[in-house]
C-alpha cells in the first residue's frame, strides 16, 4: 500500500513539475528553401540549427522523448558568399522560426548564428540505364534473347560534382526464381541521394523459352598472324555444345560463332597447343561448351 502512495506521489509531483516553464535547447535539421532555379545545395542533409527555447514542461518532455521535431525552413535568399562558400544570418531569421516552432515554444536564441553552406550548380545528364537481375529458370527453360529496357536512358538531375561522375545509373534489383515464361515489368531506378530521374522507372522485357542441346563445327580463325607467315592447325574447327532456345534451333549457324586463337599468344607457347577463345556468339544460347579447348598448331614461314 505504501508503494501504490509513493508512485501516486510521484506522478503527482511531475505532473506539477511539467505545469511550470523551463529553458532548455533544442536540435533542428534545417531545410533550405528559395534558392535560385539553377543551384543546388550540397550536405544540405548535415545542416542543423540549435534553438534555445522557453516552454511548458511537458511540452519539452515530449519533444525530448519523441524527438518530434520537423526540419526548420531556412531562406536562402540573398545568401552572401566568402571562400567559395554560401552563408546566411540566422538573427536575421528570428520571426521566421518563430512562426514554424508555433505557441509550444518561445524562442530566445539560435545557435549559431551564421549558416555556412556550398551551393552548386544544377546540371541535366542522359545517362543508360542497367537492370540489376537475379533470375533462376524452370528446368529446361531460359532466357531466350536478349532483354530490352524502355527507356534504356534516363535523365538525371543534380549537382555537378555528382553527375560529371556518373555513367550509368541502376534499377532497384530483380529477383525471381523458376521462371517458365516470358518477363514482363516494371522496376524502379535506384535511387542516389541529391539526384532525381525521368522517368523514375522502366519497363523491361526479358524473353523466355524451353531449350534443347545444339551442336555445330564453328571453324578456327588465327588472328595478328603477321605478313609472310601462316599458322597450321589441326584440327582446323571445334565442336560448340549448347543450349538453344527451341524456337531458334533451325536458325543456328556455325557464322554465328567466332573461335579464334592470338598468333601472339602463340610465339610465347612452347608446348605447339593453341587454346582457342570464344569471342562471339547469339544471345539465344547459354551453358557453352567447346571441345577440344586446344589444338595442335605449326607456324610456317611461306615462300616469297
């Protein structure tokens, strides 16, 4: 019984407590408004304003529990420069503070009492777009082609020292797990923070297909073979295994593959094997296999 008095007490008391004003100091992030249409504010995120305030007890309980603060809006409209950098007079700004903290609080100072900030220009930049995919396939089936983006460029708008950096920008990623069907979606571009994109998304097309195994006899090409001499190999073709969407199987040909060796690859090889490299192929096709790898080769010197 006497615990149950004591936390009633208790309670009592900061309830009174919280009645009377007190001074203390509050964090704001701040947001920058008005700046001119063709510059931006750099680390804007890291700006923030601390406010010494006079307020009712449990109105600083609350704030200071919930930390329910909005961003505080700074003008930075006639922003003076020095070094290079932007800065604003927050004195100067009193009324305006004033006005977004509302009747919770009374305002007596702002800490500190200059804001220092980089501006920089705001530039536009097309730049491709690259689908992040994780896809795993049906048994037998595959991706059939090659997949299309549209739009396969976006534009990009942001500072200058983000966007001379960038040459592609990504989507969120893609993850599907057996699938048997062509793909069909939307996906989001990923964002960067201080950039902004049109359009904010893409369609991609991915198609899918059973397959079959295939195989063709693709011919060996030697190539940087230098003026008077010939490179004799045997054998003169490779077997290429793979697979094949089903509905490209007639359609494959050897002219769709390009096997090569390097002759300079070659005069540094001492054991007369050649391993010969895939270097072009169809995108309907996956899981290559190439047999031999290597073949016998003699360089000869021809006659003039």
């Amino acid at each position: 019984m006497f615990l149950f008095f004591l936390v009633i007490s208790i309670i009592l008391w900061l309830l009174i407590k919280l009645r009377y004003e007190y001074v203390s100091t509050i964090t704001y992030k701040v947001n920058l408004s008005e700046l001119p249409e063709t510059k931006v504010a750099l680390t804007s995120d890291s700006l923030t304003v601390t406010l010494r305030v006079k307020a009712l007890g449990y109105n600083l309980l609350r704030y200071k529990l919930f930390k329910y603060y909005k961003p505080l809006s700074v003008s930075a409209q006639g922003a003076d420069f020095v070094k290079g950098n932007c800065y604003v007079v927050l004195s100067g700004q009193l009324d305006n503070f004033t006005s977004q903290l509302g009747t919770d609080f009374t305002l007596l100072e702002v800490s500190p009492d200059t804001l220092y900030f980089h501006l920089s220009d705001v530039v536009q930049k097309r730049v491709p777009v690259k689908p992040d995919l994780n896809i795993t396939y049906s048994k037998q089936h595959m991706q059939a082609g090659s997949y299309t983006v549209v739009p396969k460029v976006v534009k990009v708008t942001g500072p200058a020292s983000i966007i001379d950096t960038l040459s592609c920008v990504y989507t969120q990623p893609l993850t599907l797990e057996d699938i048997y069907d062509n793909i069909n979606t939307t996906i989001p571009i990923k964002p960067i923070k201080g950039l902004s994109f049109k359009p904010s998304e893409v369609s991609i097309s991915i198609p899918v297909e059973k397959f079959t195994e295939a195989r063709v006899n693709v011919p060996i090409s030697c190539i940087n073979t230098p003026y008077g001499y010939e490179v004799m190999l045997s054998p003169k073709t490779v077997s290429v295994t793979c697979n094949v969407a089903v509905s490209k199987y007639f359609a494959l040909k050897p002219d769709h593959f390009s096997i090569i060796c390097d002759y300079n690859d070659l005069v540094m090889e001492s054991s007369g094997k050649a391993i010969v490299k895939l270097v072009r192929y169809p995108d309907f096709i996956g899981n290559i296999q190439i047999d031999p790898r290597k073949v016998d080769f003699v360089i000869v010197k021809k006659k003039q």
